[in-house]
C-alpha cells in the first residue's frame, strides 16, 4: 500500500516570499530530470504527488525542499520551494517559510542533513521496479517504520552508522512502498545516483 504525500510531523509554516530564481536553478534542473525519467510524479489513482528533492542552504541546519503536493507539476519555479529553517525530531516538528509548505519528507530529509556536514543533497523517488530490485540488498530501512517520523529518521542514524549508506549514497525505505533516497556532496552527485542505477536497470530490460 502506498502511503504518500501526507504531512506527519508538527509543521510551522511561515508564508512567505518566494526564494530567488539563481538559488534553486541547479536545484530545479535535476529536479525536472527526476520527474522526466518518472521518479518523481503523480499517482493519479490515488490522487498525490511522490518525490522530493533538497539542497543545504543558509546557517547549519537549514535546506531548501521542494514543497508538499508539487510532484503533479511537470515544471517548478521558485513558488514550489521553500526553506526549512529549524527542525527538531523528538519533537517531530519542523519549521519552514515561503509560498508553499514543506514536503512531507522534511523530516527525514533534516536528519540525514544532520548525519554529516559533507551531505549537501538529498532526493527522494520513487520507482516499483527499482525498489524491488533494491530492497535489503542496499542499506534498507525497517519496513515496521513508515515515511515521515522521528523513526524513520532514526533509522537513517542506524544506516548510516552500521551499513555503508554512507559511502554508496543509496538506501531504500523498506516501511514506504517505492521510496528510495540518494545523497551527496552536491545535488549533481545525488541526483545522478539514482539516475544511474535506473538507466543501469533500463539497459539490462
């Protein structure tokens, strides 16, 4: 079963300006990249988006994600992005501002940010084929853990400290039908991740 698209933790929106073009160009063009080749998208059946992409930006802590319900849109500007400035996830809250709200993977997103100042990316897809394929193969999460809650979030700590999550970049939530995430040192290199593998996956059909 899909569970997908809905806001699960405590959020304080601030609505707010739009960020500037120049601050999330790179940001959107590996954005509409994700969507083109179908990891992120729309599922029409049940009426939500799915995927989201995020990029360190400002003082520690703080990211840019693109917003909740925008996975329908073919094409996204600076009216889809919003920055997330603090976070807590004992709390299961977090705080954000700007035209739209946070994505429902905001927190998850918070926590890997805080794993390691290297990471400066991170995107989350979804892809059936490639999921199956992946599943507990790559670091995968508990699949009794669901997206969007400070245990998901935990167990991103727990991969990150006992599998090699942190060197391959890749890592599949086992409790979120589909939903694989990617991270690097820059959106370039995360995005290109989980574009690699499924044009790897492509070629072997």
């Amino acid at each position: 079963m899909i569970d997908e698209g809905y806001i699960k933790f405590d959020s304080e929106w601030h609505k707010g300006a739009p960020l500037a073009e120049s601050t999330i160009s790179e940001l959107n063009r590996w954005r509409q990249q994700l969507y083109t080749a179908g990891l992120i998208g729309y599922y029409k059946d049940l009426k939500v988006g799915f995927g989201n992409i995020s990029i360190r930006y400002g003082k520690p802590g703080q990211f840019i994600i693109s917003g909740t319900q925008t996975g329908h849109l073919a094409v996204l500007s600076s009216d889809h992005y919003v920055l997330v400035s603090e976070h807590n996830v004992a709390r299961n809250h977090v705080t954000c501002r700007g035209p739209v709200e946070a994505s429902s993977e905001s927190l998850t997103h918070a926590t890997i940010y805080d794993l390691d100042p290297a990471i400066q990316a991170v995107v989350h897809v979804h892809n059936k084929t490639l999921w199956q394929r992946l599943i507990n193969k790559v670091p995968t999460t508990d699949a009794k853990v669901p997206y969007g809650t400070p245990e998901m979030a935990n167990e991103f700590k727990r991969l990150y400290r006992e599998t090699d999550f942190a060197r391959t970049g890749i890592a599949v939530m086992a409790g979120h039908d589909e939903g694989i995430i990617s991270i690097g040192t820059s959106v370039k290199e995360a995005a290109e991740r989980i574009l690699g593998i499924t044009a790897t996956k492509s070629d072997d059909d």
